[in-house]
C-alpha cells in the first residue's frame, strides 16, 4: 500500500487487514483496489447504509455475464470511484 493510505480504509471493510486483502487480490485481477463498490452486493450495501458505513449508497446494481458465462450481479455506478475515495480521505 502506498504511504498516504497505509492507515485509511473504507468503513464498509472490518479492519484493514481486511480491506488490504480485499485490495491485493484487487489488483491481481485488475480490478483496482478502489473500486470495491463494484464487489458489493444488494444485500451487504443495504446492511452497510442501515450501520452507517456505506459511504457510496448511491451505487446501482446490474447483472452481467463474467468471463465464464455466468450471470452475475455488480455495482455499476462508480466509474470515478477511485478518485472520489483518494480525493474523500485525503
């Protein structure tokens, strides 16, 4: 993790430990370890708007089809997600 974001993680994660792996795993994939929005689900974002710790309600959900032909359904609305978290929490 760079320096500037070596203590901040997102409320929605547990711990940082937690977020840090989430990231790792992230960035091998090529996902961006900002775009953690586009992992949730319907259910986790409701759970995390009721406690408090989503800090991107406004996210919508679609379902697509992954590289293995399943249908699956991802957060869809934070195309600029990484640069209004980094801007958020500096």
């Amino acid at each position: 993790m760079d320096e500037l974001n070596e203590t901040l993680y997102p409320p929605c994660f547990n711990s940082l430990e937690q977020f840090s792996e989430w990231a790792s795993l992230a960035e091998e994939t090529g996902v961006g370890r900002f775009q953690f929005c586009l992992d949730c689900t319907r259910s986790y974002q409701a759970k995390m708007v009721y406690e408090g710790r989503c800090e991107f309600p406004e996210t919508q959900f679609t379902v697509i089809t992954n590289e293995d032909g399943e249908q699956e359904e991802v957060g869809c609305d934070n195309i600029m997600l990484e640069d209004s978290w980094e801007i958020k929490h500096t």
